[in-house]
C-alpha cells in the first residue's frame, strides 16, 4: 500500500509464513546451483544511429544490449590472463589494426594466438603483412588453417569467428575483423562464460595442432 511518499506491504501472517519459507527454498537453491554458461547478446549497430538501434530501442521490456563488438573484443583481451586466442579468416587494414590494438592491451605473459587463412590470400594475407612488424613485436602466434581435402573446395578450412580468453570467456558470432563488420554492417553474436569455455578451448587447440604456425612473417 502506498501512503504518500511511503510503502507499506499489507498480507496476512499466513501469507507471510508461506513466503519465508519460499525464501527459504530460493536462498538453498542458490547456494548450490551454478549456471553452466553465462550468456549475452552482442550487436554491431549498422552505422551510426541506424534505423535498427532506433527499432531495438522502441520496443518494451527489452534487456540491455551490448553494442559494438569490438567492445567485447577488447573487454576479452583484458580479461585474459595466460592466452588470448582470436580465429580471423579475413582480415582488411582496420581490421589488421584492431587486432595490433588487442594484443597490445594484454598483460604481459599472455600467449597471443592469431588463427587465420592462408597469408598468401589477399582477403587476409595484405592487411596482415602491412602490420607485421607489428605483430612480431608483440610476440603474435600466427596459424594457417587451410589444408588439402576432398572437399569439393579441395581444402579444409574454417569460417568461425571466434575470439578466446583463456578457457573462461569467448565472443562467437558472425564479425569478421573488417571495416564492414567492425561498424558499418549489422552483427550479431553471443559473449559466453562457463563450461562451454572450457571445451572451446579445447577445439582450438585442436585447431592449432592441425594448422601450420607461421614462423616468418
């Protein structure tokens, strides 16, 4: 009941006995139950002030969104405490710079992972070789997954954009690290923490047994 600027709860004692004893019930459930996975949404707005910010912002009740992906990139690289693993098969020149950028932000001792197509491609191999120097000063780990198959592409390759902290956090999604995805297009993806992590983690380092390590570059 509210009593001008005051509120004051009206129940029955019965009604108040039954909601102790839910409270009960919550506080045990939460002292034993833990999420597998974390999971939040992660947009790249369509330029500035788009017609689809506009749209998302109208509608009720929706939760907060994170907009901007490579927010989320750099709140990974930060995050990161042993390795940073990012999975990019195409990169341009602004992509090339946020990824110099990322590596650039992590605590020293972090093992810096670059996974990516072929450098001899130019649809990721020119960018990155206009910031090589760049990425051997700060000690990058560059792999090439592309390998001969029956395919009908003749190779096995990947498509997954994926950026890594650790076995603890990762962003998965549609973003490539190009201009077009970075901020001008629509992208959508999810920032997960939890055991889902975990196994992540572990494809990728199947990911980088199988791949060839770039050792000059």
């Amino acid at each position: 009941m509210q009593v001008n600027f005051s509120t004051k709860l009206i129940a029955t004692p019965e009604t108040l006995r039954n909601l102790v004893e839910n409270l009960k019930g919550i506080e045990a459930y939460l002292r034993s139950h833990t999420d597998r996975n974390v999971v939040e949404l992660v947009l790249t707005e369509p330029g500035a002030k788009s017609t689809l910010r506009k749209a998302i912002d109208s509608l009720p009740g929706l939760s907060p969104i994170m907009f901007q992906t490579s927010d989320v990139f750099f709140r990974l690289a930060r995050a990161a405490k042993r390795d940073l693993v990012v999975l990019a098969p195409f990169i341009d020149n602004q992509g090339a710079d946020l990824l110099v950028e990322l590596f650039s932000i992590c605590r020293p001792g972090v093992h810096c992972h670059l996974v990516c197509r072929p450098l001899s491609e130019p649809q990721c191999g020119e960018a990155f070789l206009r910031r090589a120097d760049d990425f051997r000063r700060i000690g990058v780990l560059v792999y090439e997954y592309a390998l001969p198959s029956t395919l009908p592409s003749g190779r096995e390759t990947f498509h997954a954009k994926v950026v890594l902290s650790d076995d603890d956090l990762f962003y998965v999604g549609s973003s490539n690290f190009m201009g077009s995805a970075l901020d001008r297009s629509f992208e959508c993806g999810v920032l997960v923490g939890g055991g889902a992590a975990k196994e992540l983690s572990s494809v990728l380092e199947a990911v980088r047994s199988i791949a060839k390590p770039v050792r000059h570059y």
